[in-house]
C-alpha cells in the first residue's frame, strides 16, 4: 500500500497537495477505490480511499485516524556537525528517518565544514523517508545551531553521550544504552572530531564519551550507527 503525507490528517475527507496529488496519478498511476496510507508527520495515520485522482488533485475518504505514540526509536536525538557535502547530507538525514530518530540537529562546532544548510529541503527528505518506511512521525529538523546551544538545552529523562575517538574511551555506546528505556541523546562531531575543549565542555555538561566501534566512521555512518543502537537494545 502506498503512503502519503497530509498535513492535517482527520476522518472524513481530505484532499493531497499538488505534489502529492501528481505523484499519485501521474507516477503511481493509482486510481479510483485504491486503498492508500495516509500520514501526517505527528503521529496519526489512517488508510484511504481515492474518490476522485487526476494530476491536479486526489480526492480520498478517510477511515478512523489512529494517532501513534512515539517508539524509542522515535524519540532519539542526534546532534551533528554535518559532513561538507550536501549529497552526504540528505543521504544521512534520509537514512536516519527510515531506522527512527525524533530529531536531527545539524550543529555549528570548531572544526565546521559545512556553514549552512536549507531545512526546507532537508525537512522534504525527511517526509520522503517517514512515507518509504510508513512511520507516523516525521523528525524536527534544525540546521546551524551552536554546539554550546544545544548543551544548554533541557535533556531530563535522556541517555546523554559524545561520540569520541580519544584515548580511553572504551565505553561503547551499546553498552550505555544496556537495560535502559530513556531515549538517546547523542553527539556526533565532524570528520576531524570534536575539539578536546568541547568534549570536556559535554562531559562537563554529563555527556558520557563512547565509542561506536573499532573504526573510524564518516559522519553519516556514525549517525546511522548511533541510531541503530538506540532502536535496538
């Protein structure tokens, strides 16, 4: 069955956007009576029925809307200094959505390669992912935000940890998150690492240091490990 996002989902009747609408007709070619997955990005999601489907707009019937409580997957937090390329990017944010993660924070950090970039599109990817997978909810994306920022920020109830290849960290973060339910937090650093100032100001900050593996990981693969770990336990 085929998903697709509507931005403000209920029982009754609902209309695809223009985007939607032409992939639904033109690419998909589905028609009239097709059963389709609805989403909205918040949690609910319920099936509907195509009542009228041309290029410009589909037209559907919706069955009762379930609104889903985020999984654990779903409520993980990923902080990290993006790799330079914008294809990277997307492929890492697209990635992260299909295994699960509640937020995506791109940070601003000493050893920056990427200034910038555009949530817009970024937040596009990640309703594409949440529809490939059929997951209810689409994460909150923010690009740029200083890494001093985001330690200040409330994490009651979260498994803090840096991701670090320095000397003595033999903390893996598998072994962190063992026989614990809280939610993950987790940082991740450029492709030279975290400066050593600002993995003492996370440890200050209770930021645990592990390791994600043997390896040395690109960015996006350690983003992508991290939130495997988070999802499964």
């Amino acid at each position: 069955m085929h998903t697709f996002y509507v931005s403000a989902l209920q029982a009754g009747h609902c209309s695809l956007s223009p985007e939607e609408s032409y992939h639904c007709a033109k690419v998909l070619r589905l028609q009239e009576g097709e059963r389709v997955l609805l989403i909205d990005g918040c949690g609910a999601r319920a099936e509907g029925v195509i009542e009228g489907c041309s290029p410009k707009v589909v037209s559907l019937r919706v069955d009762g809307v379930e609104v889903q409580e985020r999984s654990l997957p779903e409520r993980t937090w990923v902080a990290v200094a993006p790799p330079k390329s914008s294809e990277r990017v997307d492929w890492m944010v697209e990635k992260a959505v299909e295994i699960g993660v509640g937020r995506l924070t791109l940070l601003q950090v000493g050893r920056s390669v990427r200034r910038m970039a555009n949530v817009e599109r970024l937040q596009r990817i990640a309703i594409s992912a949440a529809k490939q997978s059929a997951r209810a909810w689409v994460p909150r994306i923010e690009v740029g935000v200083p890494f001093s920022q985001v330690l200040q920020q409330p994490t009651a109830g979260l498994v803090r940890a840096i991701a670090h290849l320095g000397e003595g960290v033999t903390q893996p973060l598998r072994g962190l998150l063992k026989g614990r339910n809280e939610p993950l937090q987790l940082l991740v650093g450029p492709e030279g690492g975290f400066a050593p100032s600002e993995v003492d100001e996370a440890v200050a900050c209770g930021y645990s240091p592990v390791s994600l593996g043997e390896g040395r990981l690109r960015v996006e693969t350690a983003v992508l490990v991290g939130c495997a770990f988070a999802g499964v336990r």
